[in-house]
C-alpha cells in the first residue's frame, strides 16, 4: 500500500460516516499487522532476538514469540 492510500485511509478513518471510518480503520488494522509482520520478519533474518523484538514493539517476548515464532519463517534463538 503506498502513501496516497494510506493517507486516504487515514481521512477516511476520522470521517463523519461511522461506517465508512471503521471499514478505513480495519483496512489501516489490516496493513499495520502485514507491516508489523515484515519487520518482525527482517528483524530475524538481521539476527535480531526476540526479546529485542518484543522489546520493540512494547510486548513481552513470549507475546511476540508466540505470534511469530510458530510459523517456521524465523529461526528460534534465545
């Protein structure tokens, strides 16, 4: 998604038609954990641990690992 339709989103999500705000923020939601994702992802393969990660996104460790560590993408130190 680049930066036009994010910023689109980002209007549309603070708009006077309730509906139309809360299909904007499930697509926002949407993109942020597809980007969250792929950082946690590259995070990995530079060799990041996971605490650092966790520490990253203000979660504990065990969340992160959870979230991310059970898909076979990443490998598993620390």
């Amino acid at each position: 998604m680049d930066d036009a339709q994010l910023s689109h989103l980002a209007t549309l999500a603070q708009g006077e038609d309730p509906l139309a705000a809360l299909r904007a923020t499930a697509a926002l939601h949407r993109e942020a954990a597809r980007l969250e994702a792929v950082q946690v992802r590259r995070a990995r393969v530079q060799g990041r641990t996971w605490s650092e990660i966790a520490e990253a996104l203000g979660i504990s460790k065990q969340a992160v690992h959870k979230k991310y560590g059970g898909r076979g993408l990443f490998r598993s130190q620390d």
